[in-house]
C-alpha cells in the first residue's frame, strides 16, 4: 500500500515532501522499512539538514588536524607522535525523559565514539543546563544526571575531570546534557570509520539488540511534548561493563591489525553504523538481518535496524584474519557475528533468511535534503537586548551582592557534584576540578599535558547570538590559556530550539558566525561536533524555544606539564595583576540577572585581536615559569574571580587586598564583565616582566592589589567590600549541597 | 621484587597498579586474567599480588561476589596461605571479603553516594609488609573513590580484629583524630583497611597506587608509604 505510506510520512520522520524526495532517489515507491531507515538517517540528528549548510561556515583545517568534521570525533596532533580524539554529544531528550539512563548512555555513546576512532578514552567532561533549582523536579534531574554520569564513567574507568552549570527557567522543562569526551592515540593508531574494500565481512559485536531505544534519532529530532512521559522505551540503559570489554577488545584487535575499518551504534543504530561506513568506502553492503543477535523473539527488520541498543560495535574485519578477530572477541566473552558483506555495488542491501527486504542507494540514504531557511530576530530579544541600563542605581551594598553571586549556581562550587565522579583513575588528572579553569591530564611517558574545558554563556547566546557565541569560543580558550595550555582544536555542541521557527533558525544563523569568526581568530578550527534542536518549553504564549546554546568544547596542549597554573592563590606577598581591561560591562551579566532579575542589555563586546594577546601574554608567562596563579574574569565579573582565587587557595584560604580604582560606576568594575581579561598573581619578583609584556603587545596590564591574610577587601569607586573567608566559603559552597540534599562535608 | 596484579573483567585501576609498582616505583609487574589459575609468569612467581580497583564483572551482584569466585581466586588464596603478601584495594578489598580471605563487608556509603576525594588516615599498625616503612599514629593523605566502601562487621568480629590489632588504617582528620566528618563513608570503628590474622592479606578502600606521584591533582606520595612498604621485603 505504498500510496499510504505518504500519508504516513511523518511516523518515519519524514515530511510528504522528503517522501517524495526519496521516492526520487529509489526511483520507485520505498517500502516501510525503506522509508523508516530514511527517515531515521534523514533525521536532523542523523543527517542535519537544518545545519549543514551553515555548519559549512565553520573553519575546520589546520596544520594540528589530523582528523576533521565527518567521522566519529575529531582528531589533533599533540605532538611527539601523540595525539588527541575528542568530540561532544548532546543526550538532551533521554535526560528529560529518564535522567540517570539518559545521562549514563550520553557518556557511554561518547566514549564508543572517541574509542572507534583508536584512541584510548581517558577523560571526559560535561556541560549541563538546568531549570531552577529551587523547584523538586530540576533537583531531580540534577541529581538524576549527576548519578548517571557517575554510574557510567566511573565504572568503566574513565576520569570525569570537569564541567559547567548553567540554571534558568528556559531549562526547566528541557535540560541541556552535553557530554565530551577525550582519547589519546599514537598517529599511526588511527581507525576510521569505513566498511574497508569490497569482499570485506562487516561484523557485529556487544550487546543484544532489543527493543529499546527504538526510533531515537527520531525522537531526538522532535520536540518534548506531555505525550514524551510514555517515550519511555525509546531512552536506552546503559551497561558501562558491556562498554568496558569492547572498549579493551577493539584496542587490542586494532593493536594486532585484524580490523579495516570500525564504528559504534549511536543513533539510528545498524542503519546509520553501516550506512554511513559504506558511504565513507563508496561501496555496498548485502546485510543479513536475521543473523543480528537479538534479546527478544519476533523483532522485525525494522525494529533490528533502527534499534538502538547500547553497547554495539560495527567491524570490518581486515581481510583474512576474521578467525583471529573473533578468537580475540571471544576471549573477551563478546558477541561477535557476521552480519555482512561488502559489495561494489553501492547499494543497502537488507536479506532476511535470503530474502531481499530492503535495496536502497547508499549514497541517497547519505545525503539529506538540506533546508536554508529565513531567519528572522524575536522582537523581544531585541527589546530585552536594546533596555537601557542607564536608570539602575549601583550597587548599595557590594558585600551582599557578592555574597549572593558566589551563590548562584552558575557561579557556585560544584564540589557537591565532581566529588561524585571519579575524576583520577587512569592516573593522569594534573589539574582536578575545581582547582583552575581546565582541566589537565598529562601524557605519561612525556611532558606533555592535554587541557580541556567547555563553556558557554547561554545568556549571551540568547541576547545576541553572534557575539555570544563568539564569547563562548573566547572564553574556552582563555580558560585553557590560563592552565598555560595553548588552544588546539573545538568540538560544538549547538543545542537549539525548533529551526523552523524563524527567530530560532535566526539564531542558529548568527551563533554559527559567531562560532566561524571567533574559531578563525583564535585559530581553533572546529573538528566535529552534535546538533541538537527542538529544544523547547510550554511557556503562556505557547512553545518556546530555550536559551540557545552552542557549547564550545575545546583542546590545548602544554609542552611542558610541570608549567602550569591554576587559579587559587599560593603565597603570601604575591602581586595581583591584571592582564586587559578594567571595567566591565553589565549587559548579560550574572549580576543584573541574580540582583535585578533581569535579563537585558547586551553581551560585552569582544575584541578578538587583544582576546588573542592576552591570552599569549597569559600562556608565555606560565610556560616560563614567571607565573602559576591566572584565572579568566567571566560571570561576576572582578569580584567574583578575585573570591574564587582566594577560595581556591592552596594549601589554605588567603586573603586578598585588591584595588580596582574609579573610572566606572562600582557595580561596573566589581560584577562587570568582559571579555580579553585574565587575573594573575605573581611573585614580586617577576612583575616588572608580566607588566613589560603586556606594553610591548599593546594590552593594557597593571597592579591591582597584593595577596594578604586572610580577609578579603576590595575597593572600587570609593566603595569597600570587604567580607572573612567563612562568609565567602559558606556563600560558594552550599548551593549544590542543599539542591542534591547531602552535606557538603 | 616481582608483583602480579589480577585483571578481572571491568577491573579499571589494574593499569595504575601497573604504572605506580612498575614504572614508578620499578618493580617487575604482570597482569593475570580472571580465568588463569597461574600466578607466575616465565615460571617465576611473583613476591606480591595486587588486587586492584574497579568494577569487576560489573559489580551489579554485590561488589566482588563473582569475582571471588574466579579460577584465579583460588591461585590468590593459596599464594596468601604460603604467606604472599596480598593486597587487595577498593574491589579488591570487596573482594577478598567475598573471598572471606578477609571478615567483614563493605556496605554502600553513608551517604549513599560515589565519593572521589582526598582523606586522611591514620596508621595503626607498622610492623606489616604493607606498612613497614610507616609509624604507629602517621597520618597519611590518600585518595578514595567509592561508592560501597562502608566498612561493616559483627560485634564479636569487631572485638577480634581490635583485639589483635588487625585494623590497619582508621578514617581521621589531619590531626589524626577520629571524627563523625572525617568518618567519610560511614564505617564502623572508621574502618578503612584491615589484615587477615596472619597479617599478610590487607584490604584497604583508599587508592595508594593513585599516590606516589606529587605531579597529580593531589600532589600526594603517601603511597608510596604502603607501596613502597611492600617493595622493601
């Protein structure tokens, strides 16, 4: 009945007009399991018809990219012959549904996808988004998320070294996950994602396919609406002991040379595994559906093909040593059959008991229509962003207003959180969270050291999507900058609203230039990355799109490991500097948002030039061991980064004595913030050099203050705020305590 | 000194244990998978087996069950009974209490919770292999990472490994005192590691093998105190 089907285009994921367009394609009348695996690759999250053609804006090469957008993760050179994959994946739908499954298969799918590109995992971080936290349900999906995360990473061995939080009502109903996740490989360790030449046999191995997860991809790509609570089936548990075994047997499979090419099941499961293997060789493949191991009797091609069970691998054995291939599997008690072959003729072809089931171009199933579409800003994010500030009074009382920032979640330690994840097995977690802006792994049996970090400010993005997102890549490296890591490479995650409605695919638009101009600037071409969209709440004049958010993940090296920095203060008597301007700006601030309940004005503006010598500045001085305290000055501006250093003191609390002058209003110059700005303290000694460095560039750099006690002062515009180390700890670390309910011990 | 560690399935701190005696600390290790029964390698046996972290077969029975059930438990059990020295960390202390190499069980923390974090123990005995290099009363920084590491036995055993001083290691603060926060996951008596009678098979839950490099987050080497310790035999 192939003229239902049409009529039926939306159960697949299909408009009737990308109906017809596959109709096109086949060149006849798809059956169902034709259309359903169309749908499923032409799935926003599977084929990114909405994004591609913007995505396309996005720098990608490079003299340290090794491996560029298109596989599995991206890949950069570290150096002496060491390399890193990373890449970051958004769970968002699942965590809404089922927060400790959804978190726990976000990590899982990650990790499968940083191990098929032949990289050992060996850290990952997160980015999550929440509503309020004053409200039971967003605590329970923090805490759902937190120990899903949990139960994944640290049971299968992989350090979860850092992260970020954001809270506001717009994450209420939908919660961002962002997972990323990092591996190190040699060079020649390299695997792609490719179903090899044709004769090859393509294997299965790991779990079971079941039923779960069924129609995920589709279901990514559609947004949360009330019928999602019995969505249940379709988020998949996580088995982080299943993940353990295939991660160590396709290391030791690659190690030996018995495979051609490999990939993990992710979304849209076998069908996009295989299909987008064959697509990378250029050749076909005659799959047999009925040898696919199944949990349940009675599955049909299409659940098989379209499930998404966790914990799967495709492998394209090298030709001639498949016996030794499945030996080694075996003795990893893992599943492993023969599912298919590969073929030249550049078909899709599903045999069931050698009947022919499905028999589609592979190259059609690979190539989604791709949608430019018209975007037009929200009146009302112009409003919001055009308010004049000019009318708020300053801040009365800077002590209460700093208070209250280091108790916003966005600001507040996370202690209650990372102390869930085990953030030093593998023994190489140099920097561990909390202690400075990214993450620091070394690479043992060198000196090298690898930074990570992700960020974003979703304000900005929602107040000016360009800017914002030029902020996001800004602040990531100045983050790895401030370890003293030179930034490499980015992963994106764009977690979107619905793109069909013109303000969202405005911002999509913008973000994206945003991303391209800043990643050009910094030189951090983007290496790949995961699109989400439909990302939408109930809000009183209907759907409503969240905040738009394009987490930046990204990847520095250090040549030298054991010259770093990290942001608490260490001694006594040390100078505190600052590299860039002084005054902030309030727009988009946490402090307009947490004082004043606002969220208006515009981001800070972001001038990338003097962005890139500060951060120069920062990296030259650590890297020659003139400084190992920097921290980056991002929400909360001044005050809040010169309390963070202080409470990050090693090995105590230290004060501080802190001078930022006049010039500007004093809510301007302690909670303003920037962009091109980076604390230090240094040792006296070295302070005429930090400050010569910075003239001989052109940035501004002076002395702010000195390291001193234990009491906190700092002045600005003829106000003094000056508040004892108890009153700052107890502000910073009881937020996310109270909200997972456990004492912060 | 030649030290075997044991790889179960889902074991993750086996390579850790590798790199902190070996390389390290420049022992000759090995691994030997679940399924041997042979803890030599080359014909030579080793002088001391570790048992490391992680999360063998999956830990979704209780922590260790199946894993003190492997062919290679049984190769574990009788180099204890020669009197190899046996160290068994996190899993492994979960599963030599499986084993009932050692008495006791490691229930879920307190708090219900994984808990990654630096503590501080106190050293209660110094004349083992496990801490020769130490002193009665040394306070020792070590990380733990653990969400079942809740120390818990009977009356009648506790009193048994008071009385013959088997409590090896004791939740302090850094001071060395015993207190209700320091006490991190809850165990009884602040139990953190203890030794069969014979004093050569120990189970500890935090992490030495994490602690003999000042480079890492920690900045910690106290285990090189318990490592090290085995080392000197």
């Amino acid at each position: 009945m192939p003229d239902d089907l049409r009529a039926h285009a939306a159960t697949f994921g299909l408009t009737p007009q990308e109906f017809d367009a596959v109709v096109h394609k086949v060149g006849r009348q798809p059956n169902a399991l034709e259309a359903a695996m169309f749908g499923a690759l032409w799935s926003e999250h599977c084929g990114y018809k909405n994004s591609k053609p913007l995505l396309r804006k996005l720098p990608t090469a490079g003299p340290q990219v090794i491996q560029g957008p298109g596989e599995n993760a991206g890949v950069v050179d570290i150096g002496e012959g060491w390399a890193v994959a990373f890449k970051m994946e958004s769970h968002n739908h699942p965590s809404a549904v089922e927060p400790v499954q959804g978190a726990a298969t976000g990590v899982g799918g990650i990790l499968r996808d940083i191990f098929a590109m032949g990289a050992r995992p060996f850290a990952t971080l997160n980015a999550l988004r929440f509503g309020e936290l004053g409200e039971e349900r967003n605590r329970y999906l923090l805490s759902g998320v937190v120990h899903g995360i949990a139960m994944y990473g640290n049971a299968i061995g992989v350090p979860t070294v850092g992260g970020e939080v954001e809270v506001n009502p717009c994450f209420a109903e939908n919660p961002l996950v962002n997972v990323m996740a990092l591996g190190l490989l040699r060079h020649d360790a390299l695997q792609k994602g490719t179903v090899g030449l044709p004769g090859n046999r393509l294997f299965y191995v790991g779990s079971k396919t079941g039923r779960d997860g069924l129609g995920g991809a589709v279901f990514a790509s559609a947004d949360l609406s009330g019928s999602s609570s019995s969505d249940r089936p379709a988020v998949q548990v996580g088995d982080p002991f299943m993940e353990k075994l295939l991660l160590e047997a396709c290391l030791e499979a690659y190690a030996a040379g018995l495979v051609a090419g490999v990939q993990d099941m992710g979304a849209a499961g076998l069908t996009s595994s295989v299909g987008e293997m064959a697509h990378r060789a250029g050749f076909g493949v005659d799959f047999h559906v009925d040898k696919v191991p199944t949990r349940e009797d009675g599955m049909t091609p299409l659940e098989i093909l379209l499930s998404e069970s966790q914990e799967r691998m495709v492998v394209s054995a090298a030709p001639g040593r498949e016996a030794e291939l499945l030996a080694l599997l075996a003795r990893w008690e893992l599943d492993a059959v023969e599912v298919a072959t590969v073929a030249e003729h550049g078909r899709f072809k599903v045999f069931e008991r050698g009947e022919l089931k499905a028999d589609i171009p592979v190259a059609a199933l690979n190539e989604p229509p791709e949608y430019v579409r018209e975007g037009v800003e929200d009146p009302r994010v112009s409003a919001a962003r055009g308010r004049d500030l000019g009318d708020l009074p300053d801040v009365a009382d800077p002590g209460a207003a700093l208070l209250a920032l280091l108790a916003s979640p966005t600001v507040a330690s996370k202690r209650p959180i990372y102390r869930q994840f085990d953030h030093q097995v593998m023994t190489n977690t140099v920097v561990v969270p909390g202690a400075a802006d990214a993450a620091v792994l070394r690479v043992k049996g060198t000196d090298l050291g690898v930074a990570a970090t992700v960020d974003c400010n979703s304000r900005y993005v929602y107040l000016d999507p360009e800017l914002g997102a030029a902020h996001a890549v800004a602040e990531a490296a100045r983050n790895l900058s401030c370890v003293g890591a030179l930034p490499l490479a980015v992963t994106d995650n764009l977690n979107f609203g619905n793109p069909t409605n013109p303000g969202v695919y405005y911002q999509l638009e913008r973000a994206v230039a945003g991303l391209a101009r800043a990643c050009l600037a910094l030189d951090t071409p983007v290496t790949g990355g995961n699109v989400s969209l439909y990302n939408e709440y109930a809000a009183p004049e209907g759907r409503r799109a969240i905040h738009p958010t394009p987490t930046v993940g990204m990847v520095g090296v250090l040549r030298d490991v054991s010259r770093r920095a990290t942001s608490g203060l260490k001694r006594r008597g040390d100078v505190v500097v600052l590299v860039g301007r002084t005054a902030g700006t309030l727009g988009a601030s946490e402090y307009l948002y947490r004082l004043h309940g606002l969220e208006a004005g515009a981001p800070p503006p972001l001038d990338l030039v003097e962005e890139a010598k500060v951060q120069a500045v920062v990296r030259g001085l650590i890297a020659d061991g003139l400084c190992d305290t920097a921290h980056d000055t991002s929400q909360g501006g001044l005050a809040v980064a010169l309390a963070e250093m202080a409470l990050a003191g090693s090995p105590a609390v230290l004060g501080l004595r802190v001078d930022l002058g006049a010039g500007a209003s004093a809510a301007e110059l302690l909670f303003g913030e920037a962009g091109a700005r980076v604390v230090l303290a240094l040792e006296e000694a070295a302070v005429a050099e930090a400050l010569a460095r910075c003239a001989a560039v052109g940035i501004p750099g002076k002395m702010i203050g000195t390291v001193d006690g234990r009491t906190f002062e700092v002045r600005a515009a003829g106000k003094t705020l000056t508040l004892g180390s108890e009153a700052l700890r107890t502000a910073h670390e009881g937020t996310f305590g109270v909200a997972l309910g456990v004492q912060s011990g | 000194m030649r030290v075997a560690i044991v790889t179960f399935p889902g074991s993750n701190c086996d390579a850790d244990a590798v790199h902190a005696f070996g390389t390290v600390l420049g022992a000759s290790v090995w691994t030997i998978w679940h399924s041997s029964d042979d803890l030599s390698r080359s014909g030579q046996a080793p002088d001391a087996v570790v048992i490391p972290g992680g999360f063998s077969y999956g830990d979704y029975l209780r922590c260790g069950a199946l894993a003190a059930h492997s062919p290679v438990m049984g190769a574990v059990r009788a180099f204890a009974d020669a009197g190899g020295p046996v160290i068994g960390i996190c899993n492994g202390f979960q599963v030599l209490t499986e084993a009932r190499l050692l008495p006791g069980q490691l229930a879920r923390n307190a708090e219900l919770e994984f808990r990654c974090q630096d503590v501080h123990l106190r050293v209660e005995r110094a004349d083992l292999p496990f801490t020769r290099l130490a002193r009665v009363g040394q306070v020792l920084r070590l990380p733990i990472a653990h969400a079942e590491g809740r120390y818990y036995a009977d009356a009648e055993t506790l009193a048994r490994l008071d009385g013959d001083g088997r409590v090896v290691f004791r939740y302090v603060d850094a001071a060395g005192e015993r207190t209700a926060p320091a006490n991190v996951n809850g165990s009884v008596d602040a139990i953190a590691g203890i030794v069969n009678e014979r004093g050569n098979v120990l189970g500890m839950m935090p992490h030495p093998e994490r602690a003999v490099e000042a480079q890492l987050g920690g900045g910690l080497e106290d285990g090189r105190v318990v490592l090290g310790s085995i080392l000197c035999a």
